[in-house]
C-alpha cells in the first residue's frame, strides 16, 4: 500500500502547486459622475527564484484596470506588500506579492 499513498501525495502536490500558482485579481468602479469616478484594483503573484507567475503582481493590477477600456485612467496611488527594502531580494528566492493601484477614471465636469 506504500506506493499508493506516495502516488496520492504527489498527486495532492501537484494540485497544491498549480492552485499557487494561478494568479487572483480583482477590480472596483465607482462612478462618481456620468463621466467619471474612481477604481481600484489588486493582484497577487507567486515569485519562484526570481520568476513570478502567473506575471508580477504590480502588472498584473494594472492589466486589471486597463481592461476595463475607460477614457483617462490615471493611476494616484499603488502598493505592493510585502516591501523589504535592501532586503526585498529574499522576496525573489520564494515569495507571494499583493499589489493594489487605485486612481480615478473619466473626465470630470468643471
């Protein structure tokens, strides 16, 4: 019974490492007038020896947004944690990122 419960533990391994390695996104709007509002968008990266997947979590906030096709999207504030600073190489070797960009969308009334 030995060899099948080896081949289950890579099986569940497996599944493990592909649910990981899937990138989450999401993304808010706010409309704020007929023309314009707000939005916000996150995305979650997995980095392996200085390879992130599904893409950097940054990039992948950002796609996020730039999807949706509205006019004037201007970017006001982004995150990304965890940030190390000097230290943020150890990130590389085996990390998970979270970034969030948030900013306003349209072209408001004046």
């Amino acid at each position: 019974m030995q060899p099948l419960r080896s081949a289950r533990a890579r099986r569940a391994a497996g599944s493990l490492l592909l649910v990981i390695l899937t990138g989450c996104a999401g993304v808010s709007f706010e409309r704020t007038t007929e023309t314009s509002g707000t939005f916000s968008s996150y995305g979650v990266a997995l980095t392996i020896l200085s390879s992130d997947f599904p893409k950097g979590a940054m990039q992948v906030a950002r796609e996020n947004a730039s999807d949706a096709n509205l006019a004037n999207m201007e970017v006001q504030r982004s995150l990304v944690f965890p940030y190390l600073g000097p230290l943020d190489w150890l990130l590389d070797i085996l990390g998970i990122r979270y970034a969030r960009i948030s900013g306003t969308w349209g072209f408001a009334r004046d």
